[in-house]
C-alpha cells in the first residue's frame, strides 16, 4: 500500500466524519425550529431538543457528534441492546456508539499497520474481523472479574442486611443500607435495585433484575431464598446468616482452588498464546520465513494438525483445572 492510498484513505475517514456532525447539526436545528413553532401557534412553551454543549477539545467534539449521530440508527437494532448490557456487565462507562467506534478505530489501525508492513491490501481484510473478535474475548473477561468481584464482597453484604434487619429496618431498608455503605460493584447493583423499587417494581422482580445482570449462583441462591420466605415466613435474619456462612465458605474453598490449580492455568495459557505470538513475531520480523507453509500444500497440512493440537491441549488443560464446588 502506497502512502498516496494511506492519504485517500484518511480523506475519505475525515469526509465521514464531517457529514456525520453536519447532519447531526443538521437534526439539532430542525428541532429548535419546530419547537420555536409550536410555541408561536400553541401557546404552551414547548422545550427544543437539548443541544450538545462544546467541551473546548476539537476532538472530543467531534466524537461526541460521530456517536450522537449513531445513536439512532444503532438503537434500531436488536444486537445494540445486547451490547449495551454486556458493556453495563462489563463495568465499562462506554456507549454502544462510543465501544463500536473504538473497536472500528483500532481494528484499521492495525489493519495499515499490518498492510504497510507486508506492502499488500489483502493483509488489511482480516485485521477489523481480529480485533471485532477480540474485543469479544475482553468483554467475557471484563464481566467474569466483576462477577468475581461481587461473588467475593457478597458474604459481607448478606451480613450487612442481617444486621440491619435485626436492627428492626424492613428488607428495603436493608437494601437502601448496602447501597450506601457497600463498595462498588456491589453497591451499584444494590442502588440500581433501590432505584426501581422506588419508581414502582415490587422487591422479587428488581431481585431477579441482579441475577439477570450478574449471573452469580450465589446471589442466586440468596434471591431464592428470600423469596421463600416471603411466601412462607420465618426469621429472615437468621436465614441470611446461614446463607452467608456457607457463601464464604464456598468462596474460601474457591480460593484454595485457584490457588493450586494457578501454575497449571498460567501453563494452559502459555502454551496455547506463544505459538500464535511467536509465529506473528516472525512474519513481522521475516515475512518470507512462512512462505513455505502458506504455498505448499504439505505446509497448510502442517498448520492445521498444529492448530487442531493446540485446541486439543487447551481444552484438556481447562477440562483439568475446572473444578466445580
């Protein structure tokens, strides 16, 4: 790729981006017009759509209008939703705009990179699609360390709300009481929860909300027990302290178990990671070195009894190391 190719390609980059504020600037003044008339014909003042306000940063700005712009056409689709719960699970403070347009950046960023390293446009097509996967695989990652995180500070939080039941506070008092005195993420779950029992959702559904959102068997456990004893009464106090014995000797025997099986993990990942990072450092460093195994039909044999090995002793190795409690 020649750098005359490199200069079309980011005119074309800055052209989007251009028309996509223009046209977000565009929606901006048509509807301060159409308030400004209903306000001369109705005679109710009717308020204009809020206007972005400038942050000083060239940059930012037009960022802002780039995912503003997008907004509305992401919002009709399914797969934006979903996107927007992982990035929420996730613990990321991103919009579904905002995580594609980075995703979308970094993906052809590596993309010239890669093409003017090998000199062919061919080596850019499959760079986006890497970078779209493995922005996937840091999401899974991102939301099952929050989960850890809230399964870890959960034994605590049940002590919490038991005590503040013993103290004579209702069960959305407790809940109020996690809120404010707990630590994220554990806190922002209990607020979000907090915050719909207030706008009118009974206590089981902003329960089963968490679990939804968490996927955590011991939270799970405690929503499950809670609302059996809704139905049936009993000492809802001493149930939590039972409860939360056992999570937090759940959690300890956890402990103890990542810690052996630690060296055997980090062996898993190593061994499945350093063929691919090896084999990306030599076609940078040579790119001729696997012309052999890309041309010769002996070579695309070879990769694939490689690849199928490497899958087979990853999957042995986590198959190992799961142990279930």
């Amino acid at each position: 790729m020649n750098p005359a190719s490199l200069i079309a390609a980011a005119l074309v980059a800055s052209s989007v981006l251009a028309f996509a504020a223009f046209f977000m600037s565009g929606r901006n003044s048509q509807a301060e017009e159409i308030a400004r008339r209903l306000n001369r014909y109705g005679g109710v003042a009717v308020a204009a759509a809020p206007t972005r306000q400038s942050t000083g940063n060239a940059l930012r700005d037009a960022l802002d209008s780039v995912t503003s712009a997008l907004n509305p056409v992401l919002s009709r689709s399914s797969h934006t939703g979903k996107l927007a719960d992982d990035l929420q699970k996730a613990d990321l403070k991103l919009k579904s705009s905002e995580w594609l347009l980075a995703v979308v950046g970094i993906g052809v960023l590596v993309g010239l990179v890669v093409a003017l390293r090998f000199g062919s446009v061919i080596a850019f097509i499959p760079c986006p699609i890497v970078v779209w996967i493995l922005s996937g695989f840091f999401l899974k990652f991102r939301q099952r360390r929050r989960t850890r995180a809230f399964n870890n500070q959960l034994g605590d939080t049940i002590m919490l709300m038991s005590n503040a039941l013993k103290a004579g506070h209702s069960f959305a008092q407790a809940l109020s009481s996690v809120a404010k005195n707990a630590n994220p993420p554990i806190s922002e779950e209990f607020s979000r929860a907090t915050r719909e029992i207030a706008l009118g959702i009974n206590v089981d559904d902003a329960l089963n909300h968490m679990v939804e959102r968490n996927k955590s068997e011991d939270f799970d456990l405690l929503v499950t027990a809670v609302q059996i004893q809704r139905v049936v009464g009993g000492n809802l106090a001493e149930i939590l302290d039972t409860i939360a014995y056992t999570i937090r000797e759940r959690i300890r025997i956890q402990g103890e178990i990542r810690t052996l099986t630690a060296q055997a993990r980090t062996s898993g990942w190593i061994i499945t990671v350093l063929p691919f990072a090896l084999a990306g450092a030599l076609a940078l460093i040579s790119p001729s070195y696997f012309g052999p195994f890309l041309t010769d039909p002996l070579g695309h044999i070879m990769i694939g009894i490689g690849l199928v090995s490497i899958a087979i002793g990853a999957a042995a190795i986590q198959k190992i190391v799961r142990i279930e409690v």
